[in-house]
C-alpha cells in the first residue's frame, strides 16, 4: 500500500517530534518513505510535513491528512483526522497530539506503534502514553 499523509500543526516542536517518530516507525516497516517540509511564510501558521511512503502493492494509494489543531478544511476523498473529527477534547498543551497520532497509526498498514510507545515511556510521558494506547486499537 502506498500513502501520502499530511502532519499540519501549529505547536512546531511537538509536530517535529511526532513527525520524527513516524518516519523512523515507518522506515522499520520496510516502507520506504520521503518526507518534505513546508515552512510557513508567518511564525504563527502551522508547520506541514508531508510523506510519501511506498509500499509493496504500486497500484494502491491512501491519502491521509492530519490535522493536530481543526485548521484546515476537510476533502471528500482525503482521510482527515482531527481532534473534531474523533470526538477528542482539545487541550492547551497539546496533548490530543499523540490520541490523533494513536488513530493515524490504525490506517498504516503493518507500522508498529513500539517506536513511539518506547519514546513515551522512556520520557516518563504517562499521560500521553495513555491517550496514543486509547486510539492506537485494531
């Protein structure tokens, strides 16, 4: 399976961590993947990382798109996943982060939630851990 996902959030470092944890998650699945970054032209727009990730099966592709902070519309024939669209409540500090990034993992296709789970619980983040476990079911 192919996929293109979208990471659009405003908090930069949180976005930049998760984003780096996903490329390393996905590369372990042996998907190969290129990632591109967009820098907004203002300091408080949101940063947009995009990854191409190749798979296996070439004819196939899913279009994802992750929207940490509700900021951009939603398309017909794009998966969007936002705090709004899963019923998450919205925290200051930006913890739906890892329940949003909990769900997109259930949409990749054999990418091992370990990586990430092992970030959190070596950085002592319990809460967070338990939002991504709440999301992360198949």
């Amino acid at each position: 399976m192919n996929y293109t996902l979208y990471l659009i959030g405003l908090n930069r470092l949180l976005t930049h961590r998760i984003s780096t944890l996903l490329y390393t998650s996905i590369k372990n699945s042996d998907y190969k993947v290129c990632t591109f970054l967009t820098l907004p032209k203002h300091q408080y727009y949101p940063l947009i990382y995009t990854f191409n990730i190749y798979g296996s099966k070439k004819d196939d592709k899913i279009d994802i798109l992750v929207d940490f902070d509700y900021k951009v519309k939603k398309y017909k024939d794009i998966i969007y996943l936002s705090y709004n669209e899963l019923n998450i409540r919205y925290n200051k500090e930006q913890k739906h982060y890892w329940s949003i990034t909990g769900k997109l993992l259930t949409y990749l296709e054999d990418v091992s939630p370990a990586f990430i789970t092992g970030f959190l619980v070596e950085n002592n983040k319990k809460e967070e851990l338990a939002l991504f476990r709440e999301f992360f079911k198949i």
